[in-house]
C-alpha cells in the first residue's frame, strides 16, 4: 500500500525504530526528520522501443539473440516471401534490359541511328542526282517529266531523314522513360523487400525476443524489445494523495531487491500528468546519480523520493501518542491526557509542535 513514509536519515538504515514497544515513561527529544514519499516501480533502460515486422513472411534467419549488443541499422531478422523474391527478381531483369536498351551500346538505339544514316547517305546522292536534272532541266537538255521524277525522289527522301530523326528523338525519349519507371518500380520492390528485413533503429541490447525461427511473423507484430544497454533509469508509481508534493529535482532512495541492503540515489526528471486508474498512481521517472545497477530489465524497487528534511525537531516515540492528537503526561505522580500539535511523522516517530516540550514526561495511558 502506497503511503506518505517520515523517516529518519542515517548511515546505516533509511528507518530507525525509536523504543518501539517500549512502555517506561519517556521524554520528547530532538531528533533529525526526513519527510519523504513511498513509490514502488521498476528498473528500465532509455530508449527503448520495440521492432515491428513491416511484412508477411517465415523468419528464416536470426543474427543477434537476448542479452546480445546490437549496433544501429544491424539486420536481426530476416523474413522470407516466395512471392517478393519473385517481383524484385522480375523488376530487377526489366530494369536491367531498360538499361541495356538505354545505354551507350543499345542494340535498339543502334538500328535506329544505323536506318538514320542510311537515309541520310541516300539523301545526299537524291540531291546530287536532283540538282544535276535541274541544271539539264534548265537548259532544255532533259525532260520535264524526269525532272520532277528526280525532285520527289529528293523529296522523299528528305522527309524519311525528318522521320528517321523523330523515330530516333522519339524512341530515345521513350527508353528514357521506361528507364525511370524501371528504376522506380525496381526500388518499390527493394524498398518492400528491405520490409523483409528488420533492423535496429538504434544502438542497444537485446531484452527479449518474441518470434522465434520458422514461425510465421505478421506485418504490426512485435519481434524484439531493445533498449540503451548503458543507460538506464526508474519508472515508479505513486500514489494520488502524494503526487502533489513531489518535484523535478527531489533525492530519490532507492532499494532493490536484488542489491539486498544496498542503497541507490537518483533524481526525479520527469512528473506524467495522467492518472492510472487502475490503481490510483501517477508516473514518475527518476535518473540514477552516482553508482548505478546492472541494467536488468524491469527489476523491481522500492523508493522514498526526499520531499523535506528537518535537521532538529521534538519527538516522541509513535506508540505513545493517544489517538492522533494526545499524549498522556505524568506530573506529580498524576498523569493527564494533554493535546498536542503534531507535525511529520514515520513509522516510529511523530513530530511535536506544541502541548509539551523537551522536560514532559510522556506515559503509555491505561
């Protein structure tokens, strides 16, 4: 059960039972007062997220395993698909024929500019053999008829150059195109193929794995938690009636089970604003300062987050409070019930603010 915990601050323990059970008369006495905030949590390393499968696919192969450091961008696992293999393997010959026709070699560009060359050696001879019969023509030494033969055949063939010129502007345009719907198409194929291949985002450790080799991994499943394998910190959970009084910045005493009596300090560094509902708590993570614990995965802790300290305050011993306002005193050989003002309080002391004072004899009341 979460509670607001006042304990007293010393080397050894971070609770002092103070004459605990103890039911001789006593007197109030100046002690040093820590008031603090119990939370429970657990251990968790920074950024840590998990992978996704981003595909379909059997996990055929595995690279790196739980307790392993990864590098970032490391292949983890990989994913088969009969059917991806065989559109990126097609998409990767019609982009290599693209190349091919495109290229400085292109047998199809080749043709082209061959045919183009031809025209153009035939259109040179029609114009020789055209300006010949002119000159004939114009001096009356052949006929009309072969002159204009010997024009549309220059005609002719000046316009299958145009073509040939446009037939090889135009397929060169087109080979282009199909070059880059090529590559396109090649590197939607890639791209969906690297969903076949998970990788790390970031550098860390391997916490768990959730797939394991031959199953079959469906696209949004989770296969792996990584997290930073050196930095860790404390995810704790406290209480709704406490959290107002916790702050960035507070001391944090954290006991681990595993460390046995060992002590960690931290920091708080960041309040989470939402109630969880289910049990009443709010988050509150807190940094490690100083010595740290191994970076096990959610162990779990105790802690007491530092709200005040009060170096000299009166105090009586718990068990010898009356209610949660009186003590009995004894003056005189008589004892009466007296009132007081308390201030903190923890396990086994309370805090007294007015109603008596250092000199009192407080008594256990019949």
């Amino acid at each position: 059960m979460k509670q607001t915990i006042i304990f007293v601050v010393v080397i050894s323990s971070l609770l002092t039972a103070c004459n605990k059970g103890n039911d001789k008369p006593t007197t109030p006495q100046y002690k040093a007062l820590t008031e603090a905030v119990y939370a429970s949590g657990n251990i968790y390393p920074k950024n840590e997220y998990k992978l996704i499968a981003n595909a379909d696919g059997f996990l055929v192969r595995q690279t790196a395993f739980e307790g392993d450091l990864v590098a970032k961008n490391q292949l983890i696992f990989q994913l088969e698909s009969i059917s991806q293999d065989a559109r990126l393997e097609a998409s990767g010959n019609i982009l290599r024929q693209a190349e091919t026709n495109y290229g400085d070699n292109s047998p199809v560009l080749a043709e082209l500019t061959s045919q183009l060359r031809s025209a153009r050696t035939k259109l040179a001879n029609d114009s020789i053999n055209f300006n010949r019969y002119k000159e004939l023509y114009d001096r009356n030494a052949t006929t009309r008829i072969e002159y204009e033969r010997a024009e549309l055949t220059y005609q002719t063939s000046r316009n299958e150059v145009t073509a040939r010129q446009k037939a090889l502007q135009r397929t060169k345009s087109q080979l282009y195109v199909d070059l880059q719907n090529s590559q396109s198409n090649f590197r939607v194929n890639a791209r969906e193929g690297d969903n076949f291949r998970i990788k790390t985002f970031e550098a860390g450790r391997v916490y768990d794995i959730y797939k394991k080799q031959g199953e079959l991994v469906r696209r949004g499943e989770q296969v792996a938690l990584i997290g930073d394998a050196n930095e860790i910190y404390a995810q704790l959970a406290i209480d709704e009636g406490d959290f107002a009084k916790v702050k960035i910045g507070q001391e944090v005493l954290i006991k681990i089970d595993v460390y046995k009596d060992k002590m960690f300090k931290a920091r708080v560094t960041k309040l989470y604003p939402k109630l969880n509902k289910a049990d009443q708590t709010f988050r509150v993570d807190a940094d490690f300062i100083d010595e740290k614990p191994n970076a096990y995965y959610g162990m779990t802790i105790e802690a007491n987050i530092i709200i005040s300290q009060n170096p000299r305050v009166l105090t009586i011993p718990k068990n010898y409070l009356v209610g949660s306002d009186s003590v009995w005193i004894e003056e005189n050989g008589d004892k009466k019930k007296i009132r007081i003002t308390k201030g903190v309080e923890n396990l086994d002391l309370v805090e007294i603010k007015s109603g008596v004072n250092e000199k009192s004899v407080i008594v256990i009341g019949n």
